[in-house]
C-alpha cells in the first residue's frame, strides 16, 4: 500500500509559501491597491504561523520590507527568498507537499499558466525552489514522456485518501493541460504521488474562472468527511446549474468507509463585474492556516453569513475577512496566493 500522502490543509504546517505582487498587467487599473491587501494578508498570517515570501531580488525585498513595516506586517515569521516569479498564483505553481514515512516530498508537477499564457517560464521553477529549500525530494510526475500539467487549485484533498477536482478543468478540451489523458490516467496519478484512493468529479466551476474549472473556487473539504460548498439558489444566475450539479454529485458520493458526506453550503456574493467582466469571486476560496482562516470577502450583504458558516465550522481558529474586491481583478484570492507546507 502506498505510504505517501498529501495532508490536509487544516494538519499542522510549518510554513505558508507565498509569492509578492509585482506585475501590474495582472490587475489593470488596480494594482495600486494590492501590496496593502497582501500586507493584510500577511499581518494575519504571520501570527499564526512563519511566511515564506518570494521577492524578485534583493531591491524588491527593501521595497517589500517598507511596505510591510508600515502595515505593522513585518516581523520574524517574515522570510524573504530572492526568487523571481511571472505571477504571484502560489497554489498553481507551487509544489504540492506530501509525506512518506515521516519525510517531507515535494510533488513538482509542470506548470505551464494554465495553458493559457506565454510568460511561464520563471514561475514553472516556483516549486523547485521550495523543494531545495525545505530539502524535500523533488517527484515529478509523468505519462509516458511527458511531465504531467497540473495546478494546485483544481484539486483538494481530505488527507485521509479523498480528493475532489472538475471534469471542466482535467478533462475538456478548453485549455487543454494533458491532451489524451482519462479520468483512469489521472486516477493513477493521484494514487501514486499524492496517496489518493478515491476521487470525487464534479461538474464546473464558476462563471469568470480564468483557469477553467479550479475547484478551490467552489468545494472544499473542511474535515475529513465534511465538505463545504458553494450554491447560487438564483436560477437566472449562469452558476446555477452548474454548482447544482455539484451538489447533485457531492450528495451521491460517499466516504471510504461508505458514509454520505456532511454537506455544508457557501452563498456566493452576488456578481462582481468590472469594465464589463464577471469575476470569479467566491467565498470557497478560503485558506486554513494554523490558528486563522483568511476568506475573501467583497462588501456585500452574504459576507457574514459566509463568515459566520465558517466560524462554525473551525471553531479553533480566527476567522478574518480579506476585502478582496480589488485583488479578484486578478482572477484570484486567499487560496489561489497560498501554498502550505506540512509540519
């Protein structure tokens, strides 16, 4: 039997890996605003737990260094590394941590910017970095010849053998990661490097998703046999029937041991759009750190409810709003810009 396992988000870490804003063409006409929500971001986490930040040099991290130190953000759970990235998407092109015999190993799938955009190149060494950091084993999984494609953000797992992803995002042909491959061919994969022996499809994920399908925008595990779960009850909104469709299959599924799953569901903020496009922001992109859950949340009415249903759900730990209705602009929020390593 396969010894190897990728914890939970809610085990103990010992780091969260996080990446400094520096490309403004993410967040056109916005980007003023995002090194202060990274700084709040921060501020909360480094309570918590030490923050591994990647800045682009040695220049970047005194600029970084001023801005933190104003937001009352800087301390010794702050640590910088000299590592330049493209975008700041941690959870896509960061590795994925896993344990074997009590040994940390560094799954480093290949990142291609969700095969969609050109300048990938230094972010594809994102997870190498973390690797030889930690000192963990770098794994890199193949088929064939090909190292297989694969983000942080289309897969969750309860790290008891689970993991939850979307037909939209592993399999269809828009933006297409690993041409060829089966649900069985991924399956495999999972089995092998993450120690999984189940995998729950879902559906799609939310309308304005700019990598198509990632499920850490809608269905989350919170135990490890509690799921929490976006719906939108209006039927004239387009995420409707597709998050219904996500319920439909979560109800039917079961646990290992062939329990239903508690179903917990989110709200979704009502639409936010700007110059015209729906973003995709969505409550379910929350990050469990050790003492703290950071949420997105968007100045609207549902904010509290969505706060308050997580609340319940971690009543060990902070539960912090993130005002994220500038950050969204970049197609990403509090888990997208994490990624944890295990303790």
């Amino acid at each position: 039997m396969n010894q190897r396992r990728m914890p939970a988000e809610w085990e103990r870490h010992a780091a969260t890996w996080i990446a400094w804003p520096h490309n403004a063409e993410d967040w056109p006409g916005k980007f003023m605003a995002i090194p202060w929500v990274y700084a709040e971001i921060i501020r909360n986490l480094s309570r918590h737990e030490p923050v591994e930040l990647l800045v682009q040099d040695a220049a970047a991290e005194v600029k970084v260094r001023r801005v933190l130190e104003r937001a009352n953000a800087l301390g010794e759970n702050v640590r910088f590394h000299h590592c330049p990235t493209d975008r700041i998407w941690m959870r896509d092109s960061g590795c994925s941590f896993v344990k074997e015999a009590g040994a940390l190993k560094a799954v480093k799938w290949c990142f291609n910017a969700w095969a969609k955009y050109p300048n990938w190149q230094r972010d594809e060494q994102v997870g190498c970095h973390m690797a030889t950091h930690t000192g963990a084993q770098e794994l890199r999984p193949r088929i064939g010849d090909r190292r297989v494609v694969l983000e942080g953000g289309s897969i969750d797992v309860n790290g008891c053998g689970t993991l939850i992803t979307t037909e939209e995002c592993l399999l269809s042909d828009v933006q297409q990661r690993n041409p060829g491959l089966a649900k069985a061919d991924y399956e495999r994969i999972f089995a092998e490097y993450l120690g999984i022996q189940q995998v729950i499809w879902l559906d799609r994920g939310v309308e304005g998703d700019d990598t198509h399908g990632h499920v850490d925008d809608i269905t989350r595990f919170v135990a490890p046999d509690v799921i929490a779960t976006v719906v939108e009850p209006n039927p004239a909104d387009p995420n409707h029937e597709p998050l219904a469709e996500n319920l439909r299959r979560l109800k039917a599924a079961r646990t290992l041991s062939g329990k239903p799953f508690t179903l917990v569901e989110l709200p979704m903020p009502s639409p936010v759009i700007f110059e015209g496009r729906r973003l995709p922001a969505s409550y379910g992109n929350f990050y469990i750190a050790n003492g703290v859950v950071l949420v997105p949340v968007f100045n609207d009415p549902k904010d509290r409810v969505a706060l308050d249903i997580l609340a319940k759900l971690f009543p060990d730990r902070e539960v912090v709003g993130i005002y994220s209705g500038d950050f969204i602009w970049g197609f990403g929020a509090m888990h997208c810009m994490t990624q944890q390593q295990p303790a």
